[in-house]
C-alpha cells in the first residue's frame, strides 16, 4: 500500500515486517537448548565452571528465554497493529510546510514538528516502522520545508511516508 515515488524522502518498511519469524526462531533455539542440555554434557560443565545447581542455570536459561520470547511477541503484535492499520485504510495525509520544528537533546534525541496544526513527534529509538531521527534525515526536516505525510493518527502520528512536495 505504501508505494514509493520519484519525490519519497522516507518510506516506511513496516509492510515486509514479518513478524512470525522471530517467536519460531527463538522456539527452535530453545528446543535446541533444552536438547544440548538434556543430551550432552554441557549443563554439567556449566554447573562445575560457575558452580551453580544444574536447575538453577536450566532457571537462569528459562527466564532469559521467556523475556526474549515475551519481547518478540509483544514487538510482532504491535507491528502487526501497525500493518492492520495501514490494510484497514486508517491512515491519513496531509500536505504543507514545516513549522515549530525543535530537536529535544538528552539521554536521545527528540524531534518535533507541526504541518497544518498537526504535531508530529519522533525519537532516535524508535522502532523501524516509523520515520525516526538519526543522520540520515539530519537535514532535511527543517522549517519551511514543504512534505506530504502518510501517517498513522490513532497511532500517536507515526509517520509512514514523507514526500518532498
């Protein structure tokens, strides 16, 4: 749906995202663990090397597993909000200059800037499925500048497409 043109600055790749492929991933990793562990000596190694009980390094593994795991399907669950959005037509544009842009530095960086009383506001840490600030789109979000937005309005004005107009 997110088609690109002569004019795109920034397109979003949050249509290729898929996100089943890390929870299976990380599935595979653990049964290949809990293998290795039940098969091999290596849980018996690890004891002995950090001398720590075998249940409590299975413990140790299981947890970081389950946060690992938990992660992916929260991150695979919010992308997919992000491409139902964009399949159910719930996206918005809107065309005009940039006003009021401000960078926010701190712990990360914080951009900010309105288009015709919308205020759209971005990080360096956000996710790939929305515009972001880093290098790359260093100098060409300025006041002044003329764009046209694809974004996402229930989703705090994610930007999904800029054009230069």
């Amino acid at each position: 749906m997110l088609e690109p043109s002569s004019s795109t600055y920034f397109l979003s790749n949050v249509e290729s995202i898929s996100a089943s492929f890390n929870s299976i991933g990380l599935l595979i990793a653990a049964a290949v663990l809990v293998a290795t562990f039940k098969f091999t000596t290596l849980l018996q190694s690890l004891s002995t090397l950090t001398k720590l009980k075998p249940k409590h390094i299975v413990v140790i593994a299981f947890s970081i597993f389950l946060v690992a795991f938990t992660t992916s399907l929260l991150n695979g669950l919010r992308v997919h909000n992000v491409q139902n959005a964009i399949l159910t037509n719930q996206t918005q544009i809107i065309s005009g200059c940039i006003t009021d842009h401000k960078i926010i530095r701190g712990n990360s960086r914080e951009e900010m800037f309105v288009i015709s009383n919308v205020k759209f506001k971005y990080n360096d840490y956000a996710t790939e499925q929305y515009f972001f600030a880093n290098r790359n789109h260093n100098t060409f979000i300025k006041n002044g500048q003329c764009v046209t937005i694809v974004f996402l309005p229930k989703q705090e004005n994610g930007i999904l497409k800029i054009d230069k107009v």
